[in-house]
C-alpha cells in the first residue's frame, strides 16, 4: 500500500497550512473513492450486489493505459482508447461471465467476483510484473491558481472525478438510454413489458462501471503508483464511502468517497498515523453498519442473501 | 378467423413443471375488446403472462398473422403489445413525466411521441398536473391511469390490462372505464382485458372467454355470455 | 455391496489411518507441510461452518487466523503460557472478537458481511504492525516463538510431535462440527440459510444464531492460527492479507461448500498450488507467481458453474452412481 507517500513532503510545515493541505489532498483521492464508489453503486442498483472485482478491473485498465503511453501514445488519446476499451470489456465480462450466475445465490455471485479478481490480479503481474511503476499525469507542472495546497495533479484528480460525476448524472437524468437504465434497476420485469432490454441495460451498466473505474485508476496511479495491488485499498476506501453515503444512492455514495479521502487523510495525520489508516476504512464500514445502516443518504437497506 | 390483431391456439403455460394454462382458443378482432373472465386463480392473469412471454408457454400465437409465441417479452413488447401488468408496474422512484418516456422508449418518432403525451393528458388532465411528481407518491387511481397512459405511449397495436379496477374506488374505476371505451372508440386500439368485476368488463368488451382452471369453459360475444345463466349466476351475482 | 453409510465410515477411519501413519513415512519437511494441512483443513471446517452451512460469506477469516496465531505466540513467548492452554485461550480470545464483529455485520445479511469482512483483511496487517502494538506484536518483524518439543522423552521430532498436535485437534474440531451441524442448532444454520424468513417465524433467533455461529467460526479459525503459529516458530503481519483469507475462500468452494469432509481436500489443495507454481518457476520465470492466483481464480469461477458442491459433492456424486444405486 502506497497511499501515504505523497505526505512525506509535509515536514516542516507550519499547522494550519499543513492541514490544509491534509485536507486538500485528502480529497484529492476522495475524488477517486468518490468515482470508484459510483462505479460499486451503478451495479449494486441494478444487481444488489457489489463487484469486488471493481479495483481489480480498474487496475488492469491502468496497466493497458501505461502500456500504450510506453508505446509513446500521447496521454489523452491512451486515456480515450482504455477508457473505451474498458467500457466494451466491461459488457464483455458481464455476458460471458457474470451473467449465467443472474439467478445463482448472492454468495456464488460474490465467489465469482472474488475469482475475477484475482484472475485481473494474477493477468496483470503476469503481463507486467510485480514491481512498483510510476505512471505519468497529464497534469504536469506548477500548482493551480497560485495556491500551495494542492499539486497540479492532485486539482486536475479532483477536477476529472467531478466532470465524471457530472457527466455520469447527466447521462442517467438526460438521455432516454440512461432512462432506460434506471427503470431496468428499478423494475425488470415493468421495464421488458415496454421493450426496454434489461440484459443488455446490466451489461452496460458494467461498461460504465469499467470505464469509470477506469478513470480512477488512471487518476490514483500518479499518486499511489502503479502495481498490481494498488487497488486494493481504494477499493476498500470506495466501499467505505459508499457505505456512508448510502449504497443505494450514487451521490451519496459519491460524497461519502469525498468524505472518506478527507477523514482518511486527517486521521492518518493527526490521529492514528499514516501506517494504520487502512483501518479507518474497516472503522467507517463496521461504525455506519451499526449505527445507521443505510448510510448517511440511503433510504434502506435490501439485502439478497 | 380474419381481421384479427391476437389470434391464440392450445395455449399452454408453465411455472416450473406445473402447468397452468391448458390449450386456451381466443382471439381479439381489430379494434375490437375480448374480456377474459373468470374466478382467481383460473389463470387470466397467467394468460397475460403467458402471452407477454414472462412464464414459459407453447401453443400457437400469432400477432396480426405472425407467430409471436417463440419472442422474447420485449421483442413482443416492441411489436407493439402493451401489458398492464398487476399491480400496476410503476417505476416509483421515477417522476410521471420519466414513466411516461419510458413508455415511448422503442419509439423513434420523437415528435410524434410528444404528440401522444398530449393526448394521453387529454384523456387524464389529473397526470398532467402530477408530472413532476414522484409516480410513487400517485394514489391508486392514479396509478393506473399512469399505466395505462405509458402503455398507450408505445402506441400499442394491443393493448393488455389485468385487472384494471384492482383495488380502486368505484368511481375511480368508472371513470377509467368510460376513459377504456373513449380510448378503444377513438383510436381504435384493440384490447385484451382482464377483470374480476365481470359485468364492466362485459359492458366494455365484444367478446369474452371464460376461463376455468386454466381451460376454456365459455367463449362468445359478450352479449351472448351476458345472457348466460351460469355466468351470470355465478360472476354477475344476479 | 456396503451401504453408502459403511462406506464413508470405513473412508474416513482409512484417511484417518493414513493420517496417523504419514509422519512416520514422509520426511521432516513433509511432516511439516502435512501439519500445515491439517491447520488449514480446521480453519476450512471453520469457515466452511459459516458459509457453507449457514450462508454467510467472509472475506476476512485471515484476521481471526492472525488473532489466534498472535495469540498463541504472545501467551507463551512473552506471558509464559503454556503451549496447550495457550491454544484453547487464543481460540477463545477468536470466539469472542468473531461475536463482537459479526454482530454489527451480521444483522444486515450477507453482502454486508462480505463487505466489512473484506476490510477487515485487508486492514489487518497494518493493525499488526501498528506502533502503538509494538511492544506485544513486534511491530512489522512479528513475534517468535519456541516450537514445543514433544513431551515424556516420546521418540517424536518436533515436527512430528506438533503434527500429531494438529492431527488430534482436527479431528476433535471435526467430530464437534458434524455433531453441531446434526444437532438443533445446525438445523437452525441451514433454516437460516434456505428460508430465512420461514426459519425467523418458527422462532430461531437470527441475529443470536448467525453471531453464535461467527463466533464458532472464528475460533476455528483461531485453533488453526495458534497451531500453524506453533509449527511455523514464528507470526508476523504480511503472513496474514488478504490473500490469506481469500485462500480460506477457495479451499472451501474447491472442497465443497456444506461439506465437512472436502475441508481435508481444500486444505490439500490451497497448501500445494503455490508450492506447485513455485516448482514451475524455472518454466515461467517471475510470471509463475501469478499463477497460484490466476488458478485460483479460474477454480472459484469454475467451481461455481459446473460443480457447485466442490470436490466433496463430485466425490458423493460417484459414490452414489458406484455404491448407491
């Protein structure tokens, strides 16, 4: 886990400007939770289930963005092809392999997620190797604005997590197909009596939810660097916002991820230290399930099993 | 028999291994209204079912000469069959406004669409005031008209309602019932309705078919099944 | 022909013979490996209690794995426990913490404990390493301890003598999870399990049962950690990811979920994948560490579609064409 490196340059500081940056940074990543969350929320809608294969796929999509920017692509197109290339890999996925479990129990869903992880896992260290790489951001050189919290990174991180957000609730609020999507979450069987195809609305939902993991993937690895591990914190960050914010609610979930890189970042450096926030998340999840289990936006909570 | 939009033959349906439908023979001529009677649990709703594709069936069902009996529910749905399911099918969460594209969501005649929510408001001005509103937060009657106003968005060659008056006051449901017969005069949209209240459906419809367990029992002009001792002795309740 | 009955009776008591016999045949690092078998069966068992027959998933039985094997190797390396009663209390210390965790996660069914679970193993390495531990867990270079040597002047090695530790714990473990899931309260798991609702309405109190039954879990799990922390000499935090627990998972679903049996078979498995990929190295060069991984994964999937009950189901399913018909 490399979560914590970029904090080191914190030395010296003087304390209030410190903790801003702490908070700055903090939700620099929260952007990422905030975006991977939506990610789990998108299918959990449509499934009830959550894809413990999200960080997993979205590593992998970071390790092909590398790789075409190692052939010498230019940035933004490597990050358009993997982010298409994703999408179509995402539906792929869900009709050849999550599909024929549709009406298996929750927990052989579960296992076959668990499996697809560490098939991404296992594919990535065997195309890449295991060791640590840096990977390039588009958002190169002197901070933003003139201000000294946030690196340019950490603001264009931030500024892309929120073009996703937007752009994700117009596509569902906007377009007929986002429409469609929703009432085949909402309702199956209503939903096929109007002719809307509600297998293929679930496919797509995992196309989205690829492409947007994606994204974060591509946005986490200039900080958290790459290696085919790095996910699996985030994963677990992501899980906790969307546990907090409500994980039937996707802009709950998406402000419980900011929310979780602000309170993840100042724990770490105020409270428990950098080596134990990992628990911060374990805290966040058990904590929300005790005390108020639909989260801080959710309405209730539906569980299959 | 010719000029008709549904035309079934040895209809069976399944649930799992039981079988719950047994060779049904009905038809709906064009523009006409066949009422499927009978007691609960006879199979009227499995018969919607059936037809829609949504429990698995055999038998040979040809929408207006062509066989729809191997489709998929949406396929079906696409060739314009439009099922008012039980219990309404409200997307809940979602405003009227958003249920009502969704019914004209195969459509690609975007204008034309528009103008058919402007007529389904003119049969139901109380949807129009509601548009905004959650469908979910609609009380019953308006749920209803919220259902059969979508399906009407799909422009429908046959229009399927399973028991439209369920659990609605009678005004309520005499007001939709003069808003079927409007629909059905004006339009001319074939209909396939299911109801327990025999004698509105029977005023509505040409034809009807009582089912028993899953079987024909009766089957005619709704003028003739009127008349019948049995039928009105036991679904007219005089 | 014997009935299905004698048969698996006469299964077990060979496995159980070959079992006894193996130490004296197999080489001290074979000895060694069948011990740690033998604690990953257990911990199966364990988990295997709680997912197969009572329908809850966990993704974080490595944690209770650690506590029992910290446990174990703080009562008697810094406390001065003995190893014997070490055991029992570190597995107890598992009972209760799998109570107190499963609680809040429980009541909310099955993907919320696959959730916090989940975070669980992967938060606990760095609890174990965690400074303001230091001074019981050894911070990240862990905990040795002294490996017990076999008592009364025995001729057994070390290994030997832990083996038959581990061989003598498992099948106590295994006789008291058949007669659990025979008994009333198995009933109650596996109500819980296929008709929660109906189970809840003849009285079984859901929350009570399914933490009881997390708690039993984790104290499998605690046994299997506190032995393998015995055998080993040694515990430290990167021993115990989430790599670990997902291991649990797959031995499980490979052995047969709701199997007691196929938990021997899982263990099988999950001790010698990775040693295998590790001898097919030389082949695959650095490429062969993701190969534990990627058969694993395959495993899960597969096992899912085609033989759902693992390898104990596939096992019962030509018993039955061969002895049953």
């Amino acid at each position: 886990m490399r979560l914590d490196v970029h904090l080191c340059a914190l030395v010296g500081t003087p304390p209030v400007s410190a903790f801003l940056h702490q908070l700055a940074s903090g939700l620099a990543l929260g952007g990422v939770y905030a975006i991977m969350a939506l990610a789990l929320v998108m299918i959990f809608q449509a499934t009830q289930l959550v894809n413990f294969a999200q960080g997993e796929m979205a590593m992998f999509s970071t390790y092909f963005a590398w790789r075409l920017i190692d052939l010498g692509w230019p940035y933004w197109r490597a990050f358009a092809v993997t982010v298409i290339v994703s999408f179509f890999g995402g539906i792929a996925l869900e009709r050849i392999v999550v599909r024929p479990f549709a009406n298996a129990p929750a927990l052989a869903s579960v296992i076959v997620f668990i499996g697809l992880a560490l098939i991404f896992n296992a594919l990535a260290g065997w195309l890449y190797g295991y060791s640590v790489t840096d990977f390039p951001t588009p958002f190169d050189g002197p901070p933003w604005f003139g201000q000294r919290y946030l690196s340019a990174h950490e603001s264009g991180a931030i500024l892309v997590s929120l073009v996703v957000l937007a752009a994700v609730y117009a596509f569902f609020r906007f377009t007929s197909l986002g429409l469609a999507m929703r009432a085949a979450a909402q309702n199956p069987t209503s939903s096929r009596l109007l002719g809307v195809r509600v297998g293929w609305m679930l496919a797509l939902g995992w196309g989205l939810a690829a492409a947007i993991g994606a994204i974060a993937g591509m946005m986490a690895a200039p900080i958290v660097y790459l290696d085919p591990n790095m996910m699996a914190g985030i994963l677990l960050y992501a899980f906790a916002g969307a546990v907090l914010g409500g994980i039937d609610n996707p802009f709950g979930a998406a402000f419980g991820g900011f929310a979780v890189g602000v309170l993840e970042n100042l724990m770490g450096a105020y409270v428990v230290g950098s080596e134990v926030k990992l628990s911060v998340a374990l805290a966040i999840i058990v904590g929300v399930l005790a005390w108020r289990p639909s989260g801080l936006f959710g309405r209730r909570i539906v569980a299959r099993v | 028999m010719s000029g008709a939009i549904l035309d079934v033959r040895g209809l069976d349906a399944f649930y799992g291994p039981i079988q719950a439908l047994f060779g049904l023979d009905f038809a709906v001529p064009a523009g006409g209204v066949t009422a499927l009677l009978g007691a609960n649990g006879a199979g009227k709703t499995t018969t919607l079912r059936a037809l829609s594709g949504l429990v698995r069936r055999t038998g040979d069902i040809r929408l207006r000469g062509r066989p729809i009996a191997g489709l998929s529910t949406e396929a079906i749905a696409r060739l314009g069959v439009a099922h008012v399911p039980d219990g309404r099918g409200t997307f809940t969460d979602l405003t009227v406004d958003e249920n009502l594209r969704l019914g004209a969501h195969v459509r690609s005649d975007r204008s034309a669409a528009r103008r058919d929510l402007d007529r389904v408001f003119g049969y139901f001005p109380r949807l129009a005031e509601r548009r905004r509103q959650q469908a979910g937060t609609l009380s019953g009657g308006e749920q209803q008209m919220l259902a059969i106003s979508r399906a009407l968005m799909m422009r429908p060659a046959l229009l399927m309602l399973d028991e439209p008056s369920f659990g609605l006051a009678p005004l309520v449901v005499a007001d939709i019932f003069r808003i079927l017969a409007a629909i059905n005069r004006d339009d001319g949209v074939a209909m396939l309705i299911v109801e327990q209240n025999a004698a509105l459906a029977l005023d509505l419809a040409d034809e009807a078919v009582l089912i028993e367990t899953g079987r024909t029992a009766l089957s005619g002009a709704a003028q003739r099944l009127r008349a019948d001792d049995a039928v009105r002795r036991a679904y007219l309740g005089y | 022909m014997p009935g299905p009955r004698l048969t698996r009776a006469i299964a077990t008591l060979a496995v159980f013979a070959l079992a006894v016999a193996f130490p004296f045949l197999a080489s001290g690092y074979h000895v060694y490996q069948g011990a740690q078998v033998l604690v990953l069966a257990i911990a199966l068992l364990g988990l295997n209690l709680l997912t197969g027959f009572n329908g809850q998933i966990s993704l974080g039985h490595g944690a209770f794995f650690a506590i029992g094997g910290y446990g174990a190797a703080i009562l008697t390396a810094k406390l001065g426990v003995p190893y014997l009663l070490a055991v029992p209390l570190a597995s107890l210390v598992c009972f209760a913490a799998g109570f107190l965790f499963g609680f809040p996660a429980l009541r909310f069914g099955g993907l919320y404990l696959a959730l916090a679970t989940f975070a669980l193993a992967v938060a606990a390495p760095q609890i174990l390493a965690w400074k303001g531990f230091d001074a019981w867990t050894g911070g990240s270079s862990g905990v040795s301890l002294v490996k017990p040597h076999a008592p009364f002047a025995l001729p057994l090695t070390t290994d030997q003598w832990l083996y038959f530790i581990c061989l003598v714990s498992a099948a106590l473990l295994y006789v008291a999870a058949r007669n659990l899931v025979a008994s009333r309260i198995g009933r109650a798991l596996i109500a819980l399990r296929d008709q929660p609702i109906a189970a809840e309405t003849m009285g079984v109190n859901a929350a009570l049962t399914k933490t009881i039954c997390f708690g039993i879990s984790a104290l499998y799990a605690g046994v299997a950690g506190a032995l393998s922390a015995l055998a080993v000499g040694f515990v430290s935090p990167e021993s115990f990811g989430l790599a670990l627990s997902l291991s649990f998972l797959v031995g499980i679903v490979v052995g047969g979920l709701a199997s007691l049996g196929g938990a021997l078979f899982g263990a099988l498995f999950i001790e010698f994948v990775p040693s295998l990929a590790d001898q097919m190295s030389g082949n695959f060069g650095e490429g062969a560490k993701a190969l534990p991984g990627a058969v694993y994964g395959v495993l899960l999937i597969v096992a899912m579609a085609v033989m759902p009950g693992g390898a104990a189901g596939a096992v019962r399913a030509i018993m039955r064409r061969t002895v049953g018909s």
